[in-house]
C-alpha cells in the first residue's frame, strides 16, 4: 500500500525534506508561537505579565513543538536499524501458528493534536503485522513509528492509514493491521452544563486500516486481529474501515459546537489570524482545506473562558438565596456533615492553555434541623472558577472560600481531575489525575471530621478517555 494522497504530503516536500512517507525535517519558530500566544491572552482580557501567566506563551510553545515533534522525524531512520532475520510467510503456507504468524502489540498510548480544533485527543493503538521475507522488526519500533504520526495535527483514520503505509513500506511484511479506539474531549455548551450534571464530556471513535493480507476488511487474517483483541472492549462492528462514510469527529463541527459558537457571537480576527500562525510555524500549511476553519473553531473554544462574560451570567445564581439559607453560627455540637459529591467541572489550564476537567467533592458542618445548601448554588459556584484559565490548586481555594462564609466557616472541598497538558505530553499516561483538598474551620483542626469526609467520597469511574 502507497503513502495517501491527500495533498498533505506535497505540501511538507515543499516545506521540508520528506522521506516518501511524510516525515518532515522541520524547525518550528518558537518565537512566533510565543507572540501568537500573547495576543490570544490578550484576546481573553488576561495581563500577559501576570505572574501565573507570564510564562505561558513560552510553555505553550513548548508543548506544541513536543506534541507535534512527528514534523521533524523519519520512519526510515526508526525502521532500518531494527529490522532483524527471521523467517516469515513467503512462498510457505501458514498465517497463526505457522511460518509468517501474526505479531500484535496492543495498547499503545498515543497522543495527538486534532487538526479541526487544535485540542488534544487520546489514541488507544493496537498494530499488527505478518512477516515476510525474513524481516520482522523490534517491537518497540512500531509504538515509535506509530507516535510519529501521532505527534502531528491528525484526525483518526488519516493517522490510522499513514502508520499502517509506514509500517508496509518500512517493514515490507505480508500486511498491516492498524486499529485505534479515539477518545476526543467535547465542546461543551455552557449552559447545558450548568442544568445537566450527565452532560457527555467524551466522543469516541474506532478506526480501521489494512495492507496486504488485511486489505479485505473480510479477510482472515482480521479474524485473528480481532480475537487477540476481543478482552479490550472493541465492538467490531462499530469499526470504521478505510473507504467507509467518513464519521462526523471531531465536535468543534458538530450541531452542539454551532449552538454554542452562535452564543459566544464574533471571533476575533486578530486572534484567529494568531493562530493560524501558530499552525504555520508548527510546519503546516493552514490554507489545507482540513485547516481552513481550524483558527476560529479554536479561538471559540477558548472564549468560554473569557471571564466577564462570566461573571455577568453567575452573578445572579451565585447570591440568588443566599438569604434563604439556613446558616447555624453555635458551637459545633450537633453538627453534622453534609455533601455534594461528583459536581464536574471544566476549566483551561493557564500554563499551557489546555483543557483539563474533573469533578468536585464539597463538604460542611450544618446542624440537626437546618436545611443543606441548595445542590444549584454550589454547581453554579464550581462552575463560575471553572469557567477560567485557571490552576488546580487556586480553584480548589477558591471554591472553599466561596462557600465557608454561606456555611459558618465549616468546609471542605476536594477536587479530582485530569489534565490535558499532564496526560498528553507529561507522564503521558491515560488515567492518571490530580487531587487538591482546601479545609477550612473544624475540617482543618479536627482529623476525625476530616476523615469522615474523605472516606466518603465514592471511588472514581473511568477517567473520561479510555
């Protein structure tokens, strides 16, 4: 099977030096990323020398250039020094079990920037391939020569085609199977947030694609593909294969994105044209039909967290009966706690200016006869900080010290969340989270209390991704 062609490849020939598989040899201009940053900032009403911001057109630039590092690597380089003599299917007979069986490696986490949004989206990757010729390769070669194409703008079945054209041309086997189960974060509109604690944060996707032996979706050989995956939760009939209805992914392009894009009304031209710089210095050309759209849809993701528009909307249900509460100012006799578990919550990291989401657990002491908070009250308090570029730890505080003087001072808050900027291009691993915890009153002097409260919290579901 040939490199695609879609046009996106002779762009990078002419941009770069390209190995006949994609691979670029490109320098990004950190520099420009940076000064784009700055004005998207500025866009968003936020002071660029700012002490938790000053450093952000830096941080983000770096995490751009290390997400989309696959510009300047060459699968030819990853391939050629790993490839080692055993026999495989030839002119003999025999795919599982026999000369030329089966090699699969499953599980492979990947991270990749989607190229309609500019938001990163989880790849779960699974490759597989039939020797041939005596030529079988380190399997550690084929997560790197998958992560090539991951660390570039992508959507699913490009990424799944180019590393199954890659892995054929490099390896030469009898055929490639490529599988990749993607999870995309979703485009939330903001006010079905605020009424709907089920909103579905995650779309997901399966994609397919096959050389050689596996070019027939049919064939026997995806057969045996599939039993070596069937304990990971892949439904194959959910499978989109190469030349299928292309499915509708990323949701900055859905019916929801164009509800909430009317609300937010005009993008700014100013920061639209910062990002197509951005996608310019990363060595893509942003005149690419795929890319044409992709400057605004990001500049209206990132206007949800401007904060006055905010502010104005939450005012009201932020103080909205506050004086309907019943607020006990005694001693601490009888009071008991009471909680609001699993609140969720979207916010923008204000260092790398990626999303990161989770839920909220509140805590607080209230007496025998007294009625709790209002549930709404506190949703629309989590979600006034949520809403904003923000740090885990300072939206933890915040909240707690919202809330303590509603509730006599008695209050604990812990947040657990996932975060973009850490999964994709940290620890680079699915699942992982963070958890901060803000005590104020007796949860911060009285350990039994705390305890309780901590021990209650329900134990987290799976992380949104996989």
């Amino acid at each position: 099977m040939g490199c695609l062609d879609d046009g996106r490849f002779a762009v990078e020939i002419e941009n770069g030096v390209s190995n006949g598989c994609g691979e670029v040899c490109l320098e990004n201009d950190g520099g420009a990323i940076e000064e784009a940053v700055k004005v998207l900032l500025e866009g968003l009403g936020e002071d660029v020398n700012r002490e938790g911001i000053r450093k952000t057109p830096f941080r983000v630039a770096k995490a751009l250039s290390e997400g989309t590092r696959g510009y300047r690597q060459k699968v030819k380089d990853i391939v050629q020094g790993a490839l080692f003599p055993e026999a495989g299917l030839d002119n003999r007979v025999g795919l599982a079990g026999g000369a030329g069986g089966l090699v699969i490696v499953r599980d492979l986490d990947l991270f990749s920037y989607c190229e309609s949004c500019l938001l990163p989206f989880q790849v779960k990757c699974h490759v597989g391939y039939v020797p041939s010729g005596e030529r079988v390769v380190g399997l550690s070669k084929l997560s790197r020569v998958a992560e090539v194409f991951a660390k570039r703008l992508q959507e699913p079945q490009r990424l799944a085609d180019e590393v199954c054209s890659a892995l054929h041309q490099g390896i030469k086997p009898a055929g490639v199977a490529i599988i990749l189960q993607c999870t995309h974060l979703h485009f939330p509109d903001i006010e079905s947030v605020f009424l709907d604690s089920n909103h579905q944060g995650w779309v997901k996707i399966l994609v397919s694609s096959g050389s050689g032996v596996f070019e027939n979706k049919n064939a026997d050989a995806w057969a045996d593909f599939f039993s070596l995956l069937k304990f990971r939760g892949i439904n194959m009939d959910k499978i989109h294969f190469r030349g299928s209805s292309d499915p509708c992914w990323c949701p900055s392009q859905s019916s929801l994105s164009a509800k909430v894009s009317s609300k937010i009304g005009q993008v700014n031209p100013v920061m639209v044209t910062a990002v197509a710089s951005v996608i310019e210095s990363l060595g893509e050309d942003p005149l690419r039909k795929e890319l044409i759209g992709t400057p605004s849809r990001f500049v209206k993701w990132l206007m949800n967290f401007q904060n006055c528009s905010f502010d104005m909307k939450l005012n009201g249900s932020l103080f909205a009966g506050i004086d309907s509460l019943n607020v006990n100012e005694e001693g601490n006799f009888n009071k008991k706690i009471h909680s609001e578990m699993n609140i969720p919550f979207w916010s923008q990291c204000e260092h790398h200016l990626l999303p990161f989401h989770g839920v909220v657990h509140i805590g607080y002491l209230m007496c025998d006869g007294f009625n709790p908070i209002r549930s709404p009250l506190l949703q629309s308090i989590v979600h006034f900080y949520g809403f904003k570029l923000q740090v885990q730890e300072r939206l933890t505080r915040q909240i707690a010290e919202t809330i303590s003087p509603l509730l006599g001072g008695d209050v604990i808050v812990v947040v657990e969340a996932s975060h973009t900027c850490m999964i994709s291009r940290g620890i680079e691993k699915f699942g992982s989270s963070t958890a901060t915890i803000a005590v104020l009153g007796r949860f911060s002097t009285d350990p039994t209390v705390r305890a309780s409260f901590l021990q209650s919290i329900p134990s987290p579901t799976s992380s949104g991704g996989q």
